[in-house]
C-alpha cells in the first residue's frame, strides 16, 4: 500500500528539467565601443570581448543568469599597439568608468522569456553594471545549440560618464552595443 503511494506520487510530479550548463570557453560577451567629437578621426573604434565566467539556461523555466567579471575584459582591436590596448584597458576597469576594484562583477538575470518566432525570444531581465541595476530587453536567436543577441545600452544610464580626451576634441560615445554569444552543453 505505501508503496503504491509513493508511486503514485512520483507519477504525479512534474519532471524538472535540469538548466541547460553554459559552455564557458565557447561563450562570451562583446562590447562595441564608439567614438565621437571633433577630432573622432584621429582615434578608432573599439572591440572589447569577455569570456562569461558563469550561468545557466534554463529553456523549460524560461531562466537566463549570466555572469562575468570585469577585470576580464580585454581590448579586441586589431588596430593600436599592445601598450595602447593596455592603457584602454586601465582606463576602463579603473575608477573613471567600471570601477572593477568596487564592480567586479556584471550579470544579467533574466525576469521574463517570451517567444517572439520559432527559436527567437524577447528576453526581459535584469542587467547589473556598475553598482546599477537596469532591466533592459534584448531579442535573443538560437542556432545550432548557441543563443545569440545584441543590445545597444547607455553608459550613463548605469552612472559611468564616457571617457574625453583632449578636453572632448576626442570621445567615447554613450551609447555602446553589447553582442553575446552563449553556448550550451
């Protein structure tokens, strides 16, 4: 009899899918930074690129979580010298723009997935940077086990003021464009 009813207990839970793990060394994040000002024609555009240090998606729950650091970020440019790309980047993990001494980490957390088409989503969550958290919604396309978007942000939007050089003659633009490329197991 007690058996009888664990059984049928069992058969009367729902199955819980297990999220989906995220393939850290095929995952990362990229940031689109552009420049502006009188003088943009003498500076370039940058890539920067981070590998996601962790997360999950969870397709049945409808859960995104995705985490990297900021200490991780590196200048992706194939113009400009090494000693260029590491300035950039001191100047962009340091106090005046992420602050990744106080900031380590940047994570989304996702709120709500909706299905937009087939295998594209309308994901709503929320994206802390900075010490802010901002919810933000991003289309996201899935092909070929990797989920793939982009989201175009504001800088101050998460209290970073873009970085001028030469008193403004020179300077990064506001807006930049975040593009991920997540792959799971």
């Amino acid at each position: 009899m007690i058996r009888s009813l664990i059984f049928a207990v069992a058969l009367a839970m729902p199955c819980v899918a297990q999220p989906a793990s995220i393939d850290l060394s095929q995952s990362t994040v990229t940031v689109h930074v552009y420049k502006s000002g009188l003088f943009a024609a003498l500076a370039h555009n940058h890539t920067i690129k981070a590998p996601i240090a962790s997360g999950s998606v969870d397709r049945e729950r409808r859960i995104v979580s995705i985490t990297f650091h900021a200490n991780d970020l590196r200048v992706a440019d194939a113009e400009g010298s090494e000693s260029d790309h590491r300035q950039i980047e001191d100047t962009m993990k340091g106090p005046e723009v992420l602050d990744a001494a106080q900031f380590p980490v940047i994570s989304f957390q996702s709120k709500q997935v909706e299905t937009a088409k087939g295998e594209s989503y309308e994901v709503a969550g929320d994206l802390k940077l900075h010490g802010r958290n901002k919810e933000i919604t991003l289309p996201v396309a899935f092909s070929g086990g990797i989920y793939r978007g982009s989201v175009r942000l504001k800088q101050s939007d998460f209290g970073i003021t873009p970085v001028t050089i030469a008193g403004g003659a020179v300077r990064v633009k506001d807006e930049i464009e975040i593009d991920f490329e997540i792959k799971i197991h």
